[in-house]
C-alpha cells in the first residue's frame, strides 16, 4: 500500500487528470432543485479503516445523496427485521432498465432488489412501519455514523421530489396492490425522497460507510453497526446492481461494491481498505457521475484494488 | 490459511455433510443423455495457484460441462477479438429469465453477456468466424489448460443437444436477423452444443481454470492464457452473472465468481489463491447443483474466503 | 326479422337453456360489495330502434356497471374533446393482459384504447378537467339516455373501489409521469370509481345506449347524442377490444360490438337494430359474465345479428 | 347501392384523388425483390356476390401477396383441422407488434392469432403436415378460387424471402421448441415464404376472396369453400387483427374486415355485398398500403358500406 501523503497526492493528480470530462456529462434535470447545482464541481475523498482521511478537490461541499441513501436505509431495515427483510425484497441484479415495473409485475410485487427505486421504497416502508418517527430515526443514524450532527436533509429538493414523484407513487401502489406496502403510500414516499434529500460531503459520506469495508464495526467509535455477514451481503447486492444499468461494467473496470446517485455521488467499499467516495454534478446516461467513475476506476487500477 | 491436509479433511467432511441434501435437487432432464445419470453423486475439488490439489468424493467422475464450458469459450474469443468482442454483447446483469428473448429483441439482437445462452451464441459465432475448425480449436484449449490430452466432447450429449436446441435455435436466428451472427446458424449451434457436450472432471476443471484466479497466468506451465485485465473482466463477470438468476444469492451467501451449468458442475474463482470445482448432478429451481452449492458455500464460509 | 312476441319468448327460452352454466363462473371478489353479489340470477333486455323493449329473467334488478361505464364515459369525452382525445389515448386492441403496465411504459402513457382501464382513466381525468363536478356530470348524461331520473352510484361499491384501487392508482400515477393526467389523481380516480359503481338494470342499460345503433341519435327523443361518425367509431372500438382478452373470440362467436363489466353485465350493439343488454353475476376467467356471453351469442345466432 | 356504371366511375375519380399520396410512403425493401416494384402505381377493384367487377387503374398488373395470403392459407387449414386448429393457435388481436416474440414466449407458443406471423406458420406447418406437396395445393386453391389458371408464385420474391427469412425463423424455432410445430422448420418455412410470395392482380383478388363475403359460397361456380359459420369466423379475426398495428384504427375508419400485405395490397370484405382490392407499393409506418388504405377509406365512405 502507498503511503499516505502518497494518496493525497494521487488523488489531486487524477483530479486534474479527469476534470476535462465535465463537459461529457448533464447534470440531473428532473427537479429543479438538482437542476441548478453548477457542473464544473468534483471531489474525491479516501477514508481507510486505519483512521486516514484523503481528499482532493470540494471534499467538503454538501451534495445531495440521492440513491445512495439507499445503501442507508437498507442497513437500518436489515438491522430491524432480519432474515424477513428477503422475503418482500429479491437480491438480484434487475437487468434492463424498462424492467423496473413489468419486472414488479411478473415477480407479484417483490422488487428485484433493495437498491432499484422499487426496492428502496420497500426499504422505506419496512422503516416507516418500524420507526415511530422514521424520517428522524434516518438522519440520526446518518449522524452517528458520520460522527456529525449537522447532516441534514434539503428541504428544497424534498419538497421537489415530492412533486416529480408520480413513477415512484406508480412502483409504490402496484406494489401496494400485491400487498407488499404496509403502510400508507404518501408516507412511505414522504420517507424515501426525504432521505433521498440527505445533504453529505465526500468526506463525511466515506467516513460514515467505513463499517461496510471494516466487517460490520465502524472504526471511530468500535460499533458494531450491523453483522459481519449483513456487511458481506450489502458489499454484495452493491457489486451486482449499485451502479444502475452500468453495474457490469463497473465491476468489469472496478472490481469493487459501491452505489452511485443522479446527485453525482458514487461510493465504492474496498474490504479490508476502506471506502472511496467520489463526486461530481454532470451524469452519463446510466445516471453515473462521469468524472466520479473516472476518479474512482482510476483510483482503484493505480493501487490495485480490484477485487477480482 | 489452513495447512494442506486440513484441506483435504475439511473437503471430507463437507461431502458427507452434504450428501442428505442430494434428494431436494433433480437431475436435468430436457436431453435423456443428461437425464440418465444418476443423482447421488458428489465431488469437490480445490486446486490453488501454488500447485496443491484437494479432492473428495467422486473427483475424477466426468460429467458433462454444459454452461461451464462458456468460460472457455469467452476467453478464447476475448484473445482472438479483443475490445471489439463488446460491440456484439454487454456485460450487464441479465435479470429475468423471460427476458431472455425480449431483451435480445428490445436491445437489438445484443446479448446482455456472454454467460448467458444467447451471448455464448455469440461467442461461438466468433469462434467459428476466427477458427477454421472451432471445434478442435477449443478442444485443444482445453486440454492445453488441463494439461491432458484425453479431454473430449460427448458424442451422445452433442447430438442430443442438437435434436433439442430449438430454443436457442431461435435465439440464434433473432440475433441473425438484427446482423449480430457471421456464421450459418446450423455451423454456429453445432459448435455451441459440441462445446457444452465437452467431458471433464472436478480435479481437471479447477486445474483449467487456475489461470483466472492468477492474473491470466496459468501455473503449471506459467503461459499467459489471457492478459491480467481479461482474467479480472472475466471473473467480474461471473460474479454478477455466472450462477443464473442465482447469481445475485451466490454473491450474497459467498461471494466468489462463479459458473455452473446443467450437468451439475459448479465452479468458483478464488483470485490469488485457487479454483473450486464441486459437482453433484441434482439441480435446484434455478438449475444450479443443489449439493454443488452447499458444498461451495460451506468452504467458502469455512476458509472466509468471501471477496466481500 | 321476428315478430315482437317471438322476441320475448326466445328470451325466455333462451334464459332456461343457459341456467345451468351459473356454477361455471365466479363472482368478482376483489371488493366486497361485489363478492356479495348472490350468483344464480340473470336477466336479458332487447332495446330496439323502433321502440320495442322485451326482457326475460330479472331486468328490473339492478347491477353494477363496472366497466361498462366506460362506453359512456368515452361518449362524453369524445363529445367534449373531439379528435384530440385521440393524442392521448390509441385505438387499437391491447393483446396480452400483462400489458397493461409494460405497453404504457413502451408508448410512453399512453393507453393502447379507451375501454381498458388506463384508457378510461384518462377519459375520467378528460371529464374531471372539463366539468366542474364530473360525477354529476355522468349521472345527468346518463340519467337522460335513459330517461329515468333515478339511475345512481352505489355509495358501498364506490368507497370499496377506492378502498382497493391501489392497481388503478398505479396506472394513473405512470401516466401521470409521462404528463398524460392533468388533474390530480385521486380526484381523477374518484371520479373513475364512482362512475364504475353506477346501479343499471338491464332494461336502463338497453335503452340509454341505443344511439350507438341508430347512428348516434337516441330513438325516444331524437337527441343527437354524438356524431353518427363518432357512433361508428364507438363500435369499432368496441369490436376489437370490449370483452376483455375474449374481444376476438367473442367477435368470433358473435360478431358483435360489445362491452362488459365484472359486475356481470354485458352490453351488444346492433347497428340499425338496437341493443342486447344480458346480466348475470358468475364471471368465467377473462372476467365476462358466463351466462351473459351465453344469452347474447344464442340470440344474435338465433336472430343471424353477426356482423360478419 | 349505386348503380354498376357509377360505381366505376367513383373507382376513377377516388384514384385520381389518391394519387398525391404516393410519396407518403415508401415501398417495402427488407427484400430487394419487392424494393424494385415502382412506387408510383395503384389500382383498385371491386367484385359484387351478383358477378360485378369494376376497376380502375393499374387492376390487372400483378403484385406479391404477402400477408394477404394469410387469409387463404387459413381457410384452407380451418378446412382442413377443423375446431382442433383452434387449440394451436388463439383468435385475439396481438396488440403491440413487439410482442410478437415475448407473446409466444408467454403463452407457451400459442400465436395471438393466425394473421400474425408466428399464427401464419403454424398455419404453414399445418399445410405441410396435411398435404403431400402443400405449395402445389395452395397454389391450385387459389387458381380455383380465382377461376384462374395462370396463378402462380415468384421465384425471385421465394428465394429472396428464403434468404431474409431469420426472424421468421427465430418465431418457428420458438414455437417448435414448445412442440407447436410438427414438421421440419424448413421445410414450414419454405411453404410460408412461398405462399407469400403468390402473384396475383387486383381483379383475381377481390374475385378469389367473394365467398367470404357470401356465406363460404364462391358465386362463379356455387363451391361450398368453407362454413357459413368459418366465413363469419374469418371476417372476424380480420376485422380485429388484419391491419397489423393499425387494425383498431381500419375498423374506427372504415369498419370492415380486411387484410393488407407488404406488398401493397389491401383486401376488405364487405358481407353480403362484395370484395373490394386496393394495391399500391408505397406503405406507411405500419406496413399498410397509404394508397390502398385511402382508396379503400374513400370508396367505403361514399357507398356507406361501415359495419357498424
């Protein structure tokens, strides 16, 4: 392993060495709230396992989480319903995208898997039915993991989300008419834009995954924050579908779990290692940060990190 | 890691661990030269890149390779097209097992990889554009790889996979028709079936394919088989698509590449340390060796050998 | 053409002969106020253009409408929109029932035709945009073809439909998204339920929709209740695509335009005839009156009313 | 009806009026043999049951059938399989033309209905199975019906189909590979391509086709074709399927069973009164005749001759 200054220095490098994508990309357009962040934006920050911390570029400008909230929220259900979790949610990659509703259908309401939009809103509703106050129970637990407790959600992109929500509410109901939504649709949904609205930095964002690559215990403060086996599973169900309908590739050219959302984020796990994140505003058109899959797949060939 | 014989013990002791299991599976039956064999039948075998080789039960029993015998297949053509292989098959996920045909359909006669029939089609089509005779060309790879010379193709097993091979019959012609097959279609199945009728056992089979878990290189004679970054693609390929629409439960349980195929063969990639093989001919719903499985996943649970 | 008696005792007769299909079906069960519904009951109403009304069986009693509301439904949104309700629904039959998801993911929101229920949702959100209290909208329209001042909605259907709707909601909410519902959708789906809960019996029924045979003009007040042209267009649809998936069996055996409803009514036009009106609650698998179906077709075989 | 002078008369005058759509469409040319024909033709035709025929334009140049031979080939299977054809394939429109395949797929290789492709051939396979040389008997039905002896097909369309075939083929192997084809595929296929590729003009058309527009009777020679019962039947699978994607759209237009082919033909029945035969090479995005379809549109409109 390099040494630490080493990394840093790295990681300037191939920010500079990426920069010139910007322009390759669109910034997510389907709110406005998301509409206005500036493109030529990026940062990249390492946090390892060991207590190091390396940043290049806007480490600590606050983006919006998106899906990879999800992640989040999907230790939070595992952790309180168990096993049960697998029987209202699949852990399979979902293939084409069009799939997302026909697949709903042909799989009697039970979501490919917890990290597609469907899926996410199970997750939502298992928290919804758990938490007397689910929105709250999220952002805590978001806290305690980041060691910070000014994250946040926007209230600015909640509330547009809540607006554009209507192919979301479509998953919500038809899973609702199979059965697969406990509570009511307006609240479940009410929670996952909310928590898709967190509001992180890079740096906050690797450190607060840490426990992912570090077999269940977060190393700031030694909790143990879910199983060492639940640890494996997320690494897992990330490696094979936390990239959208890019998922293949990534693991073709990265070789390493992680989840990207259209708010330009992208966090990898490197087991044993720690967590990388990267961001940038402007997207492809699988939804994935141009500049932040560069700086994380380059990342990962300079030290070697492909898991395969 | 655990010493040799330990090794060998364990293998022991998971077999028979494993054999009640042998009645929840059922062997293929959709070619009566498959559905004869009979069910109660097991073996493992482990080979590392350091030399050693581990073995239980019915190690040098051959069986037909079927779908395994598509990891062959890709990294011959992967060697013989290069980059360009890309252009005529994805390396997503594939979801669904209806999609098989619509996705061909929706994406234009492009396979969503080349683990599934449709795209192992497209490889064979590449292997008899760029072989003069594929069949042979791929046999003598093998055995190469094997290093044994007595490696062959089940005579009864091809020309039964003919007489029934309507179904990807159609696939190939729905490619053909979208200009993603070179070849005469009858030539292109007639390699295909010859390749899935190849015979190995569990001890030749994990031999074979040491090079994936060593960065291309294969130990015993130290060839190059295939560039470092190949053997990195073709293992993150499996991992997310190499066990059916298993593959995402494979990742989660254990959390190695993996392929398996209808005659019951299983094999998972351990990089830098070896190849498991395991066989048992009973199937599960999702056509992969219900003993193979248990036996796969014990090891690995075992040795914690998880990439995750 | 038969003389008015023999009408009636046909009817009659024919009533007997298909009695003993009432165990072959099953009541609609989805909601309860139709699962109650006691199953052994039927009745036939023939309406024609000159003024004649014969019944057999119980025409008196009334029934839910169910989806045979939406002939009525679209009669108005055709009259209030004209030709430009046709950008936002097809005309054209919609094949498999898994469909009804996936096809309007594929043609962007908009419904294959105006009699499956996406269609008729966005007939109800044309409605609730274009009058300021549609459902009494509906119920004057109605009301007047049928020339009965006491023809309503069933309160206990009406919130039972909204209670389960969920399936609905999720149609809507798709469309929704692809900007193909203008008003909010829970006002549009209130308005599509209570119009599915109006109470007819076949005698009503019969008579509101004899414009539909005499070129859009109603016999008993020479209303010109829409343009003969669209009276034509209104059959056609319902000759490709009123019966459910058994609209091309159903044109097959009868030859018909023709409409029904889970609540086990069915409703066949007779161009320059008039209309055949059949009632009995069993359903058999596509969701069509068992008995209903077996009253129309040995009635337009008895009177050689088939089209073709 | 109008008398037998001015019905040519209004031919002339509705293909004058036609004529500037010629270049609204554009000729078939998946085959060269058919992208050769000059787009810049049409002729149209009509035979009454009482021994009319009147044409105008361009009525005795031949063209290639193509799915308009569909409907021949049906009569001559219901002829022969009697109700057990039924169990093979359904009678329901298809509904989106990207169904063809997940359709068959879904229903277990039972086609929606025999006008589509996949119903053609099982329709073809019939034949083949039925008949010890099946395109001589096509031929010589046709002749029969046509009164006609110089019918026949073209070698040059036969073998470029032949060579174009794959997707058809592709559906065949789907459909065998369901056990829903009984003889050899290529054998099926050589028959439908074949009979596809029948020669005729528009007066041998509309002549051939008359006994389904009288009860299964031909007028010139009383032959019993088919059923009274079978001629309804097949008026009505093409009154709901004949017109490919645009079939809704055909009977809200025009309101009659017809059924067109590549080639630019158009056939409609009108029961009890006559046949009506469009032709011209120039389709629009649905495969049909833009000609064709407005002289047929025209004529109906002005003899009134809608259905419904």
């Amino acid at each position: 392993m390099k040494q630490p200054h080493a990394i840093t220095s790295i990681l300037q490098q191939l920010l500079q060495q990426s920069q010139p994508l910007y322009r390759e990309g669109k910034v997510a357009n389907y709110i406005p709230a998301l509409a206005n962040v500036a493109p030529e934006q990026a940062a990249i920050a390492v946090a390892t396992i060991d207590g190091q911390l390396h940043t290049a570029g806007a480490a600590d400008t606050a983006f919006s989480l998106q899906s990879v909230s999800k992640v989040f929220g999907l230790v939070m259900a595992m952790n309180r319903l168990g096993d049960d979790l697998w029987h209202r949610v699949n852990m399979e990659p979902s293939g084409l995208p069009f799939n997302s509703i026909v697949q709903l259908e042909w799989e009697k309401g039970i979501p490919r898997n917890p990290v597609i939009n469907a899926g996410a809103i199970v997750v939502s509703d298992v928290l919804v039915s758990h938490y007397s106050a689910s929105k709250n129970a999220f952002l805590t637990f978001i806290r305690r993991l980041a060691n910070n407790e000014h994250i946040y959600a926007d209230q600015a992109v909640y509330l547009s989300e809540l607006e554009h929500g209507n192919r979301n509410a479509a998953l919500a109901y038809l899973m609702k008419s199979f059965g697969n939504i406990e509570a009511e649709v307006p609240q479940v949904l009410a929670h996952y834009f909310h928590q898709c609205a967190t509001s992180m930095n890079c740096q906050q964002l690797a450190t607060s995954l840490l426990f992912l690559a570090n077999r269940g215990v977060q190393p700031h403060n030694n909790e143990q924050v879910c199983s060492r086996r639940d640890a494996h599973r997320v690494n897992a169900i990330l490696s094979t579908s936390g990239m959208y309908d890019q998922s293949g590739e990534f693991a073709f050219k990265v070789g390493l779990p992680a989840k990207s959302g259209v708010g330009g984020a992208i966090v990898a796990i490197v087991p044993q290692f720690g967590v990388i994140t990267a961001w940038s505003p402007a997207l492809n058109k699988f939804g994935n940060s141009v500049v932040g899959m560069k700086l994380i797949s380059l990342f990962a060939e300079e030290l070697g990190l492909s898991l395969f």
